[in-house]
C-alpha cells in the first residue's frame, strides 16, 4: 500500500532564494505560495494543510490577489508549520528553530533594519499597521538618539504617521540614507510618504519598492550628516487604516535612546484595553505598561509610550481596543 507523502515543509534550495527571502520580509504571500509551486512543486492542498487555520481555497485566493495574508498569529503558524525561520518574516527565532539543526538549510537572514511589521499591522497584524525593518547600519554606528512616533487615528480608522529621527553619525564616513519600510493590512492604494521639512538638512523620499499594503522608501539626506553631527530626519506616511485589532508594532533598528510613541485616535469614548510589551534581541518578552499612559481629550484618547535604552533587533508593540461613540 502507498504510505502517504509526508507534510509539505519548505526545500532548503527555496529558502536560500533571494526572492524568496524578499517575497517574505514583504509579507508578499501571493508570492511566497507561487515560488512554493514554481520550485517545490508544492500544489495549493499541499500548502495549506499542515498550517492550522490555513484552507486551500485561502491559498487559491491569495495566488490570484483576491486577498492577502496580514493576521501575525496566521504568519507565526505558516512559519512553523512549513519550516520557514522567523527571521524570514522578521519574528523571532521560532522554538523549533533552536530543537532542530537543518544541516542543508542556509543560515537565516539577519533581522532587518527598517523600523518597524505589522506588523503594522507589522508585522501588526490583524488589522492594524506595523511598521517592518529594512537593512541597517553596523550596530553601535549610526545612533537613534531619539525616534518619535505620532499616529493619529480618525474615528473612521484612517491614519497619519509621522516619524522623527534624531540621529547621531558615531562612524567614520557620512550618513546620507535612512532606509525605511512601512506597512498596513488596509490601505487606499499605494502609501502616500512625504519629508518633512528640516532646518539645515534636504530630505528626499525615494520610493525603492511599493505594494498595495507596504512601501518600502530611503530618505536620502543632502547634505550628509557628517562623522560626530547629528540631524533631525522626519517623514509622514498616509494611507493606512486600522479596523478591527488596534496595535503598532514598531522594530528599533539601530541603538535608540529614547522611543516615544504618541497615538491619537478621535472619536473614541473609552478604552477597553490598552497594553505595550518589549521584544528582546533573545526572542523573550517582558512588559512594558509602567512606560504607558493614556488620558482623554475633545477628540478623541490619547496614549503614549516610552521606553529606553533599546538595542537592534527588539521590538515595541502598543495594543489598544476601543469603545466608539454611538452615532
């Protein structure tokens, strides 16, 4: 009798493919299921079944671009299932990573070094918006002396994002380029990102890769910050919606002294959760409420996180859920 063919994990010669590493910083499933078929041979059934949760008719529909996949939880459960290393989607080790030596597999790709996905929904993910990381500096060189974030949610859900680094150039040659990645579950189309305007430095948005729910930009810095200057680069992002889970989940880069996230939502009468936790380089996760703090105003409620002293490779995650007005 013929034995069954054993649960489908993803082939070693797929993972060291470079589209497919970038098909999975990207969260770009329409892409990953492909490469899955094009070079596993991997059918639609054979894909979804050993993932939980995961059906083939799902599967289908992410192939055609019918829908996406942005749940975190969802993420988590293909990567275990199939064998894909966190650091491919920018998670943390996975506990099997560390039960399991796969001789033939390449070593993982580092985590990147974009600030912040989802998750929004970076890497936030059901419904929120994350921000994901993109490729950074040598760890200890060029310093995050201060990142501010200020979300501002409309009662509808759409968000502005505005990010300001105050950077410190510690290395030996000038700074010219802050590559960046953001990321939405929902969005309007393409994301609108715009420089802010800085005293005594140009920015320049460069779009480097764009997808319906993520953009991938540098903000190239003329003139360049000089080896011991530091200078002020912001930029604001539109275009993004939070619908149902509520959190930003925001990657630190390079050393940061000081993380703020201020967030904004209007038209929300009460909060019925609202929590931070700190990813650790190790994969391990500690709380973070004693930095939080939250108040109402006219608009809307209003919450802020602090934390400090953080190093590349963690992770800041605000969650919040709300009670809205009747209208």
């Amino acid at each position: 009798m013929a034995q069954p063919a054993p649960p489908y994990t993803v082939s070693p010669d797929l993972l060291a493919r470079e589209e497919f590493r970038a098909a999975c910083e990207t969260l770009d499933f329409q892409a990953i299921f492909r490469l899955m078929r094009k070079y596993d041979g991997a059918s639609q059934d054979r894909v979804s079944s050993p993932v939980r949760g995961l059906t083939q008719s799902r599967v289908s529909r992410v192939m055609s671009g019918e829908s996406n996949i942005t749940s975190l939880d969802l993420v988590e459960r293909i990567a275990d299932a199939l064998r894909i290393p966190g650091a491919y989607f920018r998670l943390a080790p996975r506990p099997w990573e560390a039960e399991t030596t796969r001789a033939d597999a390449p070593p993982s790709p580092a985590l990147a070094g974009i600030g912040d996905h989802h998750r929004a929904n970076a890497y936030a993910t059901t419904t929120a918006g994350v921000s994901m990381p993109a490729p950074r500096e040598p760890a200890g060189d060029v310093e995050d002396r201060s990142l501010t974030i200020d979300i501002e949610v409309a009662e509808d859900g759409w968000a502005t994002l505005t990010y300001r680094h105050e950077l410190y150039n510690g290395t030996a040659t000038p700074f010219t380029r802050l590559n960046r990645e953001l990321w939405f579950e929902t969005t309007n189309g393409p994301l609108e990102i715009e420089a802010l305007p800085s005293p005594d430095r140009n920015i320049i948005i460069q779009r480097v890769h764009d997808t319906k729910l993520s953009a991938r930009f540098a903000c190239q810095v003329f003139p360049a910050i000089q080896p011991g200057e530091s200078a002020t680069v912001g930029y604001r992002s539109t275009g993004g919606r939070f619908v149902y889970d509520h959190y930003w989940r925001q990657s630190i880069v390079r050393p940061t002294g000081t993380l703020t996230i201020r967030l904004r939502h209007q038209g929300v009468t009460s909060l019925t959760r609202c929590s931070a936790t700190e990813d650790r380089p190790d994969g391990s996760e500690i709380s973070a409420t004693e930095g939080l703090s939250f108040a109402r105003d006219e608009a809307g409620v209003v919450i802020e996180l602090t934390r400090r002293n953080l190093r590349p490779n963690q992770f800041v995650t605000l969650r919040w859920d709300t009670a809205h007005a009747s209208t």
